[in-house]
C-alpha cells in the first residue's frame, strides 16, 4: 500500500521534473544560441541564419573586438544607456517613494483624490499619448537630450503604489516620538522611513533599471542623432530591410543582457518581488 | 546623527511667523511630498491626455492647426486600420488564451509537494523577462529567417517537413510573434499566480483532503476560484499589453515594414500615421480608439469576473 503510494509519487515526480526542464531548456536556447552565435564570423550568419552548428575553425572574437573599436558607437551607446538607467533610477525613487509615503502616512484632504490619479495613470495604455508628449517635449527643448527620456517617466505610478503599501505597513507609533524629540518631517522621512523601507527600494530599483535598460518606444521617439542612442535603440537601427550589421548586432545583444544576468544572480529575489510588485493589489 | 540640536529646532519650527516653519508645519509637508506627483501628472498626463483628444480633432501642420471635426476618425474607416485592430485584437485574444491558463497550471505543479528543484526552475523560466525586446526580437527573427540553415528551417526539415518563410506568411508570422510573446511571459505570469498561491493556507487544502478531495478537485475548487484576484490581475495588464504590442512586431519587420501589413499592429498603425506620415491628427485619433478599446474590453472583462458586485 504504502510502497504503491511511493512510486506514483515518484513518478509524478519524475513526470514534472521532465516537464519542467523541457520548459527550462526552451527558455535558455534562444539565449545560448544567440550566445554561441555572437563567436561566429557575420559572414556566416549571412549564409546560414541562426543556428547551433558549432565550427571550431571558425570560432573567432572579432565581434567582441570590434564592438569596442573607436570606429563603431557601441561604447557610446553603452555609456548612454547606464548613464540614463542610473539617473531615471535613482530620481524614479526618491520622487515616488516621497509620493507614496505622503500618500500612505498623512491624513490631508487631497490624499484620496491622489491616488484614484495614481491609479488612473495605470489605466491608460501610454501609448496614446505618445505624440502630445512628443510635441511637449519639442517645445520644452527635450529632443535628442536623455531628459527627454527620463523626465515625462519619473514618477512612475506603479512604484509609488508600492511604496504606498509598504509604508502603509509599517510602524507609525515612533513617528510623534521623533516629532517631540525634534525631528522635522523630512528628516523623518530620509533618516526613519527610508532605511525602514530599504527592501522597498531594492525591488523598485530593479524593477525601474530593468525597464529603464530595455526600455524602447519612448526612446525611439526622442533620441535620434546616432550618438545619443541608447542600446535597444541602437540595436535596432542595426536591422534594415537592406542588410543587417550581425557583427555589432549579435555581439552587442548578448553584452547588453551580461550585466542584466549578474544582477539577477546575486539579487533574484528582488527581481521576483519586483517583477510581481503590481500584484499585490490588497 | 547625533541629537544635540534637539532644542534649536524646537524653537525653529514653533516660531509660527517664518515661511520655513510653515514649510516643516504638519500640514504642509504632505504636500511638499505629493508635489512631484502633482507637477508630473498634469503636464506629463493630464496635458498630453486632452490634448491627444483635441489633437484627433484637428489638421495639424508645423506652425499651425486647424479644426477638422471628425475627419481623422472617418479617414480611419479604412481596410488597413481594420486590418491593425484585427491582428491586435487576435494577438491579444491568442496571448489571453495561452498566457493564463498554462502558466496558472505550471504554478500549481511547481507549487505541488512532490516538486524540487522548485527556486531553480522558478529563477530560469523568469530569465527570458531580462531580455529587452529589442535582443529578443534579434534572436527569433534571425532563429525564424527564411534561410535553409535557420535555427527553425533545420528543425521542420530534419523533421521532414519543407521549410519555410516563417515571417511572410500570415499565420506563421502571427505564430512567431505568439511563440516570442510565451517565451517572455511565461515564467512571469507564472510568478504571479505563484504569488498568489502563497496566499492560499494549507489548512484549506488539508480540510479537503480529509473530505477525500483528489488533485483535480483540489485544482478547480479551491485553487483556480481562490487565485481570481490574481487572475483578474494579469488579465488586465495581458489586454493592455496585447493592444500595447508594437515592438515585437517592429523588431521582426525590421521596422514597421510586414510584407501585406500582416504584423502591422494598433501602436504599429499610430506609429506610422504619426511619425512616418507625420500626420499627428490621425496618430492622434489612433490613441483615442485604442483607448475606447482597451477601456471597453476591461469593463466588460471585469463586469464578467463580478468585480463591480457588492458582495465579498
């Protein structure tokens, strides 16, 4: 009986462990042939597509090489994109979180009000206003300027519904006891709430960073001349109906993803509470 | 970080009469910290959002605008913008189709006692999310090329199958962009519900098995009923991101360039009346029924789930 019992556990087990790995490998295979891909010469990506032949004759670094030859703008782009991911972060969270906190703290009269607003942002596809943010941001002389990127973005609805609730969670009793002893409100806010709201920003930070490095439409938009791009846009520019530059392509998609890789290693849980941060809709 | 200035700032704030006492008041703070919301919120979307309606009333050349009535949305009564709302809409009901149902299984199996591995498979299904579309899209355009030695060309043929122009064709394109959409979102949405399945207690679960409930009881009475606000969450952000779709299908055209517009979407269509054909009214009249849209579709969505009901 108990022995019966085992084995078909045992081979539910054995059932879902094939299943997942098979969906294990069909996550990582486009990943890792893009990978083995970047080590061969774009001639032969021309003739042969992308695949998973491997020719050790052929295995070169040149694509590497060449994405950091002062020829080509990849390094630019590079520097574009941690500069622009680095500010819209740091900027997304201080702002938000100062929404958020205000929101979830203080009792004042536009408080309700303010986050119905917030929660109305959420609700309408940002594409439909893509063309008068494009006219705004022609007249407010932010064309082809990584603030035209950051700026219209920066405080972000989703983070400051997070902040929101995680303030909301904590503690409040110490907050008058501070107010006694002195502490005006924005310093309770920098030197009490903020550290207690640490793990609040490592989610959002990532969460932010992420989408910020991968962001694509907006910053199609803005930024045309070849040395503001960002890398996503860069990328693409890459791909024509004419010819396509595989040797920065390929190289360069995989360098993109490397720092987006280690990040992920060594702070996964971030990304996961991060990532279903929306989810959390009491 | 010492509290030696304890008493000057006592004395600061409670001298009614200064500006910045009013400033560090109580009252006043809360909305020093809303203020970059306020600021941000009526000129970056309160503005852009009336002005997308009015725009999508008017003719509008550089220098001057003019209004038009409801020229633009007559001007989009016309078989390629019907052809943009039908492969968003399919698109979108497709991605609805696979990217709930199957993640919300997956969630449950990797959930279940007789798992392990459970953090590993979890932390690599999620890797295709790090990707940016851009990357992405590089990848299965150049694994779905026409060429015979194609990632997918050697696959069907080593299977015995002729190969094939996997972006040129209606259906197989619109595969592609389905199978780009799985890869993306699968271990997401699987995440959500995993989210969701945290919340479930186990006592739930225990009570039915001494009932005698079997797994797939288990499943489809407590599971799948208790997982509905999740459910409706990922719902919503799926319509919204079905309509959004742009990128994908621009990075497979290599533009916004599909042969006979079979990957031509919604944003793909506003994309083009308003900046290919620098056409900002029409752009602008696109916004606007996808807005109708998307706000149709999500309140019949959640009339349907009973959100608007009273109970509960």
């Amino acid at each position: 009986m108990k022995t019966a019992e085992e084995t078909k556990w045992s081979l539910n087990r054995v059932l879902l462990l094939l299943l997942f790995s098979a969906l294990a490998i069909f996550a990582l295979f486009p990943i890792v042939t893009l990978a083995i891909a970047s080590f061969k010469p774009a001639q032969e990506l021309l003739r042969n597509g992308l695949n998973l032949s491997l020719d050790k004759e052929l295995l070169t670094l040149s694509n590497y090489t060449n994405l950091f030859s002062p020829k080509e703008n990849y390094v630019t782009w590079y520097k574009n994109s941690v500069l622009i991911t680095f500010t819209f972060t740091v900027l997304c969270l201080l702002l938000s979180s100062m929404v958020g906190y205000a929101l979830a703290v203080y009792k004042f009269r536009f408080r309700n009000f303010l986050f119905v607003l917030v929660l109305i942002i959420m609700a309408v596809p940002l594409e439909i206003i893509m063309l008068p943010m494009y006219k705004l941001a022609i007249s407010f002389h932010l064309i082809n300027n990584m603030w035209g990127v950051i700026l219209p973005f920066v405080v972000a609805p989703l983070p400051i519904f997070f902040f929101r609730q995680y303030a909301g969670g904590l503690p409040k009793d110490f907050l008058d006891a501070a107010r006694v002893d002195g502490c005006t409100e924005y310093g309770i806010f920098f030197k009490i709430m903020m550290p207690l709201m640490a793990p609040a920003f490592s989610s959002m930070a990532i969460l932010q960073a992420l989408a910020s490095w991968n962001n694509f439409l907006w910053p199609l938009i803005v930024l045309n001349s070849t040395n503001k791009l960002t890398i996503p846009i860069g990328l693409s520019t890459l791909l024509t109906p004419y010819g396509n530059n595989y040797k920065i392509l390929i190289a360069g998609s995989v360098f993109a993803i490397i720092p987006v890789l280690i990040v992920f290693v060594f702070f996964q849980k971030y990304f996961i509470e991060g990532m279903t941060a929306g989810g959390v809709k009491g | 970080m010492s509290n030696t200035p304890n008493v000057t700032r006592v004395k600061q704030t409670s001298g009614s009469s200064s500006i910045s006492s009013l400033l560090y008041s109580q009252k006043i703070a809360p909305y020093v910290f809303v203020l970059p919301f306020i600021i941000s919120f009526s000129v970056f979307f309160a503005y852009p959002v009336v002005s997308a309606f009015i725009m999508s009333f008017q003719e509008i050349v550089p220098g001057s605008s003019k209004f038009i009535g409801f020229d633009n949305y007559k001007e989009l009564w016309n078989p390629t913008f019907f052809k943009a709302i039908k492969n968003s809409t399919v698109y979108t009901a497709l991605t609805l189709l696979l990217l709930i149902p199957i993640p919300l299984v997956l969630a449950a199996f990797l959930n279940s006692k007789v798992m392990i591995f459970k953090n590993f498979f979890r932390s690599t299904l999620f890797i295709p999310a790090l990707t940016s579309v851009v990357v992405a899209g590089t990848i299965f355009r150049l694994a779905f090329g026409e060429l015979d030695g194609s990632l997918m060309n050697t696959f069907i043929t080593a299977l015995g199958f002729e190969k094939q122009r996997w972006l040129g064709d209606r259906w197989l394109g619109l595969m592609t962009l389905l199978i780009l959409a799985c890869w993306r979102w699968m271990g997401i949405n699987m995440l959500y519900f995993m989210a969701g399945l945290q919340n479930i207690s186990k006592e739930v679960y225990e009570s039915a098995e001494i009932d005698g409930a079997n797994t797939w009881k288990k499943f489809t009475n407590i599971t799948v009923p208790l997982l509905k606000p999740i459910t409706i969450y990922v719902f919503t952000i799926s319509i919204y991101g079905g309509y959004a779709m742009f990128t994908e299908s621009y990075m497979l055209y290599s533009g916004n360039r599909s042969p006979k517009d079979i990957g031509l979407t919604m944003v793909g269509y506003l994309y083009r009346s308003g900046w290919e054909q620098n056409n900002l009214g029409l752009g602008a009249a696109v916004g606007i029924v996808l807005l109708a849209i998307t706000f149709i579709i999500t309140f019949v969505q959640l009339n349907l789930f009973g959100l608007f009901k009273k109970e509960e």
